[in-house]
C-alpha cells in the first residue's frame, strides 16, 4: 500500500528498527482499512468512519508512533530537549500520516460503495 511506503520514508532517519517500523505500520493499517470494510455498508461518511477507526485502533497508532526514533534503551540516554525534539516529531509524522490515512480511507470507501 502506498500508506506502507509513505510511513517507512517518513521514520528511518529518526534511527528506528525498520522491521519494527513496518510492522507496526502494517498493523495499524491493517486494523483502519479493517475497520472500513466492517462499516462500508453503513451511512457514516468519510471522516467519521476515519476518526472512529482511529479511535478504534489507538492502540495500533500509539506502538506505530512509538516506533517513530530511538527503542526504549536509546531514549533513557537521551537529554530531555532531544527527548522533546523526537516527540515533537513523532506528534507531526503521527497528524500526517492520519490525514494521508484519512484521505486514502475516503478513496477506499468510495471505491467500495460504488462497487456493490
């Protein structure tokens, strides 16, 4: 998928494990396109089909976010404005990736609706 692509350009500068990176970018995408395809018969739109898979799958979306950057033993080492450096950046990459999401999830209802 083109999401796939998109978050792994995105995260391995910031030093991120790449396996780990694509898995939790392939499960998050995993659990929102899932998400749309139990609710395609529904009258929801777009947008509330979009934020209520993000709700329904935080927990996908905060591992995929904190696999943005160092592991865990690397952040211990690092100085707090680092630390806020990194998080600030995971906060950004995290509001792209969910508005590249959001308009991929809109095409991929469309396309679904119009097919039956």
């Amino acid at each position: 998928m083109k999401l796939k692509s998109i978050c792994l350009i995105l995260f391995i500068p910031f030093g991120s494990s790449a396996s780990t990176l694509e898995t939790t970018a392939e499960n998050l995408t995993s659990c929102i396109f899932h998400y749309a395809d139990v609710n395609i018969n529904t009258s929801k739109d777009s947008k509330e089909t979009s934020d209520e898979a993000f709700g329904h799958c935080s927990d996908k979306l905060i591992q995929y976010r904190e696999s943005i950057g160092p592991d865990e033993q690397q952040w211990k080492g690092l100085s707090i404005e680092q630390k806020k450096m990194i998080t600030k950046q995971r906060d950004i990459t995290v509001t792209k990736l969910k508005e590249a999401m959001r308009d991929q999830l809109a095409s991929y209802t469309s396309e679904k609706r119009n097919s039956k």
